[in-house]
C-alpha cells in the first residue's frame, strides 16, 4: 500500500512517501480500513519531533483520525464488510500504524459508524478534537453553567469545544489572534470574539460578560497569556489544560490559585478507554444533532501533499485539515 512512513523520530522531514508499504493485517479484535479522508492534528508533529511519550516502534504511520471501509476483520469480529466507519482515539497513530496510509488495522472496539448525515470528510475529521473538548468540559463532576472561555478558539479542539459548549447552553468567549475569524467563530456559537494579542482583552472580556463570572476554561495555548486567564476566572473557577501552543508558562503566581479556590487539571484524551470514549462519542453525537453542528473543515489535502497539510495546521487554521487518502 502507499504510506507516508516516518523512519526517524527527527521532525516531519523524515517523513516519506513509500508506495510498496506492507499492508496490514487484522490482529486479534482488529478490523482493517480501506482510508477515504484522514485529519491532521498537532500531536502527529510532536510524535515525529520526538516531542510525545509515545515511541513506536519504527518506521511509523502517523494519524490519528480517519474514516474508512472495512475491508478485513479478524475472526469473531462484529463489523461487517463494506461497512463505512471512524475511528475513535486509541491507538491509532500512537503505538499502531495510523492513518496517513491507504489503510489501517484498528481495535474494533475503536470504530463507530458514521453520525447521521455527516460526509466522510466531517466524519473524518471530528473524534479526537470532540472527544477532547468533551472530557476538558466534563472532567470536574457536574456540567458548567456559567461561561466557558476557549484559547486557541479558531483551531480543531476550539472549535469542538465551542460547538458543545453552545449546545449546553452555556456562554461561550473565544479567544483568537486572527480578527478575520471572529465572524466565523460566532457563528459556530461563540458570543464574543477577543484578540489575546491585545493587552486590554480581559477588560474587554469582563464586559462583554457583564460581570459574570468565567466558570470554566478549556486552555489550548500555554505561554504568556496564562497568567491573565487565571486572574479572569471567577471564583472557584476551573481550567482544563489541554495544550501549549505558544510554550511554557512563566512567572506564574501560585496565590491567585488559592484566592479564588481555583483548580488546574490537565486533559488527555488517550485515557479514555474505547469504552470510554464511545460513550463520550455517543453524548458528543447526540449534544450535536440538537444545534445542527458538524466538524468545521478547514482544507483538504491530496494524499501527497501531506507535508503542504502540515504547514497550513502550524499556520493556524479555521477547523480541521485533512488529507484526500486516494487524491494525488
Ligand atoms: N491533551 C489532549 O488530550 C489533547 C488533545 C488534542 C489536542 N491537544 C493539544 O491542544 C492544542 C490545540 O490543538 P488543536 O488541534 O486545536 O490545534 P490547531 O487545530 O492547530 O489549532 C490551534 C489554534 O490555536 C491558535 N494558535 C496556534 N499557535 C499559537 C500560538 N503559538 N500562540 C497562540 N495561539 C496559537 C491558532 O488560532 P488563532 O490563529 O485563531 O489564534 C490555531 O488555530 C495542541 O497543543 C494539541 O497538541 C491536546
């Protein structure tokens, strides 16, 4: 099969385009995909920079999200042939090969069908981010009622987030550099737009909420900003970690911690067992069929282009970006 290999764990340049890969076979409790559409997603460039736990062993198929038929299963396994479905977060990509490749060998218990009325390209490009949002909402007990601040609002976690966020009701403040997203982002539901590139954005956030507090966090960025989100918060507010795109945090002060009684938590979507995450999946599918949302794609990729994806990811896209598996 073609499979974009990656031979050293030095960054996507060692990434390549191999046409005669082995094609996989279905393990114990593994189906094997025929890939349409697979999505892109920051993780991929930290596994091949070395710069994630994981180290498979090597050479790599990186990928996480995909869709795709069945084309083989292992003895007793349910998912018949022909039969068109995504994959949730598991190994994928990780320890396993992935998804930027004609095909894929993947835990049956990992695969679900296609949403009602999605396309492939939706359907490829919505588990990781959605299952990601879902657990930095929900990691802290019951549901929030307040307003929900999203960083790095505009990218796939962002814009996950702000759509069930808004199908929870709740009041949603995106943060994004980029001021020609705003109108896209507010569509998607977010109430207020702000640049966090502006020193005066949590003035200007406080505003907009008129003196209701932030509730909830759902962090993508890291960096600089961090200290000023957590001065935002309200009290007993809580922030989901979930990335640092702009790097480390400095200089923060740990008493605006326990001023306001606030909590830190980190989200990792790869400890979500598969029972787990097709819970997840169902609650996420269902929040979503009560607003009408669906995954937002950015662009899409012919197969060989895969590196040109990359740059438009690190570029800060407005959705997910995928590749086209059988596009050249
Ligand atoms: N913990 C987990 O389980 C988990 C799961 C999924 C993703 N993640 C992590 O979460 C982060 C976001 O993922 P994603 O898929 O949403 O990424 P993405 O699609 O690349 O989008 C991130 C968005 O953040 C903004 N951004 C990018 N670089 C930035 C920088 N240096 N400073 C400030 N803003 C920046 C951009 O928006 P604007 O240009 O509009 O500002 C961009 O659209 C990544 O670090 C990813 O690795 C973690």
């Amino acid at each position: 099969m073609r499979a974009w290999l990656l031979d050293k764990q030095e960054g996507l340049s060692a990434l390549r385009i191999d046409n005669d890969a082995p094609d996989p076979v279905a393990s114990d409790g593994e189906v094997v995909l025929q890939l349409r559409y697979a999505a892109l997603n920051p993780a991929d460039r930290y596994l091949a920079e070395k710069q994630y736990p994981a180290r498979p062993k090597l050479p790599h198929v990186l990928g996480r999200d995909g869709v795709g038929d069945v084309v083989t299963t292992h003895a007793a396994v349910q998912p018949t042939h022909g039969n068109r479905m995504l994959i949730l977060r598991g190994d994928t990509g990780v320890q396993s090969w992935g998804t930027f490749a004609e095909k894929t060998a993947v835990a049956a218990e990992s695969i679900v069908p296609i949403p009602k009325g999605w396309s492939d390209q939706e359907a490829a490009a919505g588990s990781l981010v959605y299952l990601t949002a879902y657990q930095a909402i929900t990691q802290w007990g019951p549901l929030p009622k307040g307003a929900v601040l999203i960083t790095g609002a505009s990218g796939g976690v962002g814009i996950a987030t702000i759509q069930l966020a808004k199908a929870l009701g709740l009041p949603v403040i995106a943060l994004s550099r980029d001021s020609s997203k705003k109108v896209a982002l507010i569509k998607q539901g977010a109430s207020h737009v702000a640049d966090p590139g502006n020193p005066k954005w949590p003035e200007e956030v406080r505003e907009a909420l008129g003196g209701k507090p932030i509730e909830l966090c759902v962090e993508n960025i890291g960096g600089e900003n961090f200290s000023r989100i957590v001065d935002i918060m309200g009290q007993n507010g809580k922030i989901s970690v979930v990335g640092r795109l702009a790097g480390p945090v400095p200089n923060f002060n740990t008493a605006s911690l326990f001023f306001r009684r606030m909590r830190i938590g980190g989200v990792a979507v790869g400890t979500y067992s598969a029972l787990e995450s097709r819970n997840a999946w169902d609650h996420v599918v269902r929040l979503l069929a009560n607003t009408g949302a669906r995954p937002l794609i950015d662009s899409v990729f012919p197969f060989d282009q895969l590196h040109q994806a990359f740059e438009r990811l690190a570029s800060g896209p407005l959705g997910k970006v995928l590749i086209d598996i059988q596009a050249r």
